[in-house]
C-alpha cells in the first residue's frame, strides 16, 4: 500500500486570523452605527419620496397586475429604506400592504382604497414624532384590522391562556 502525503501550506489569511489584534465587536458596531447614521436623512427623503409616489398612484380601472407591482415596488422601497435604521412602524406598515398586494385575487379588481390608506398612514407615521408610542401602535393596529378583514387567516392571534 502506498500513503501520499504532501506538505500542507498555510494561506496568508488563515495566518492573519490567527493573530491577535483587530477591533473588539463593541467598537465595530459603534462605528458601523457612525457610518449608518450619515445615511438617515438620506433614507427618509427616499421614504417620503416612496410614500408620496405611493399615494400618486392613478387608481387602476379592472385588474391591472401593473399597477399592484407599482405599489408592491413603492412599498418595498420603504421597507428597504427604513429597515437598517430601525424604523419599525414604517417597515410594518408596508410589509401589510406587501401582503395585502401578495393575497390579492388575480381575477377581481383590487380595492384601491387599501393603498390610498396605506400611503395616508405612512405619511401619519413619518410625522410622528418617536416618542408617540401608542398613536403609532394605534396606526398599525388599524391597518393590521385591515389585513384581518381582507385577507382571513393572514395574522395568527395568540391562543388563550389555558385554564388551570
């Protein structure tokens, strides 16, 4: 039986990770946090800019797959825009509209009006100021109901607590 053996050589990254030095992980993320807060204003002008061509949005006449992929984009763009900077409310409120959009029908007209009131709450929610806890849990709550309504089954409700 013959055994070929060859010499294993190091790679110059496996030797740099090996070595002590770098940044500690608390240092890291408070710098990431410095170069992500540049970015802020930047990301709500996109924001405001999706919300406003959100509501611009001609109201479609039948079935139009065209324009529920406009409002689907528009709300996209603010989940995209507002997720890194932990804006919650915005990010749910038009993750709803991306599920409404999802459930949709293909072959009935979709009711124009839940976009209408997704981009009027999204506005709400921009001017808000952070502090105003429970009108944001308010605006969300209400456009939850709406998913309810419109889409049955799309949010699980906790189960009741068990009797003892």
């Amino acid at each position: 039986m013959t055994v070929i053996t060859h010499n294993r050589r190091r790679s110059r990254l496996s030797t740099l990770v090996d070595q002590p030095g770098g940044v500690s992980v608390g240092v890291a993320l408070t710098e990431a946090r410095a170069n992500l807060a540049r970015y802020e204003s930047r990301s709500r002008e996109i924001i405001e800019q999706q919300v406003t061509a959100l509501a611009a949005l001609p109201v479609p006449t039948g079935v139009d797959e065209g324009a529920l992929d406009q409002a689907y984009a528009h709300a996209s763009a603010v989940i995209d825009a507002a997720g890194p900077f932990e804006l919650n409310d915005l990010c749910a409120a038009a993750a709803n509209l991306c599920d409404l959009i999802d459930a949709a029908p293909e072959d009935r007209p979709f009711d124009w009006r839940v976009v209408t009131v997704h981009a009027q709450a999204l506005r709400l929610l921009l001017t808000l100021p952070p502090e105003a806890v429970d009108a944001r849990a308010k605006v969300l709550d209400s456009l939850k109901d709406m998913l309810k309504a419109k889409v049955p089954g799309a949010i699980d409700e906790p189960s009741p607590p068990l009797p003892r």
